[in-house]
C-alpha cells in the first residue's frame, strides 16, 4: 500500500500522512528480534564501551533492536561497587529474560559474560556468536 500525502478529498494533509508513516514505522518495529549484546566491559572500559556500541549498531542493522546493559547500568551504577555491580548484572539477566537472542562478541568470556550465557541456556534463549569484526563464530 502506498502512503498518500494527500486525504479523500485530494487536499494536502501532511499530519494525517506523518501519523499514518508514525504507526507503520511501530509497527515494523514491534515485529524486530530483541537481541541482548554479550561483550566485555571491565578492563578497558573506554575500548570495550566503543565496540559495545559498534555491536549495538550491527545489531541494528541486522533490522533487530539491541539490549546493551553494559552501555546502561555503568550510568547508574558504581561498576567499583561489588553490591551495585552484582545490581547491573541482575537487573541485567531480568531484561534477558524477554530478548529474543543472546548476541556473545569477542574471543573472550568475562565473569559477567559467563552468568549471561549461563541464564540464557537454562532459558532456551538461541545464542549466536561474533567476532570483534561482527562476524558469525564457533562457540567460543
């Protein structure tokens, strides 16, 4: 179906056109995967939060919508903080539990990554894995 500019009686109604394009774009939204980025952060948080982010847009790419805890909770949370950090991880593995994938990245597993991948098996959640080039891998 073709979106017209125009309305029945051939005026130009440009705010029935932007609320019509508004639900057509939600509506190809609601059908997206939602896909859990798993990738490193402690150590090099500066080098670790870039890729997060290059992950997140490939994911995004892949016409899917990207959960990436680790891009969130370091905002909220103390990572130097054993209690609010083992907060982020558990609020974490909650989200977890409505994505549709587990997206692991890198050749590397951290401890927070382990839990993640962990939850996901005992939830059936499909994992895929990537390289730090986004390219599909073995299990690492």
């Amino acid at each position: 179906m073709s979106l017209d500019r125009y309305n029945s009686e051939r005026y130009l109604d440009l705010t029935a056109y932007e609320a019509i394009k508004n639900i057509e774009e939600e509506m190809k939204m609601e059908k997206r995967k939602v896909v859990f980025i798993c990738s490193p952060y402690a150590g090099d948080i500066d080098l670790n939060t870039g890729r997060a982010r290059r992950y997140g847009r490939f994911a995004i790419t892949k016409k899917t919508v990207p959960f990436i805890p680790h891009l969130l909770y370091p905002q909220l949370l103390d990572e130097n903080d054993l209690d609010e950090r083992n907060l982020g991880i558990s609020m974490g593995i909650r989200m977890l539990g409505l994505c549709h994938e587990l997206w692991v990245f890198g050749d590397k597993i951290s401890s927070g990554m382990a839990i993640e991948i962990k939850k996901a098996k005992s939830l059936k959640i499909p994992i895929r894995y990537f390289t730090t080039q986004c390219k599909p891998r073995k299990e690492v």
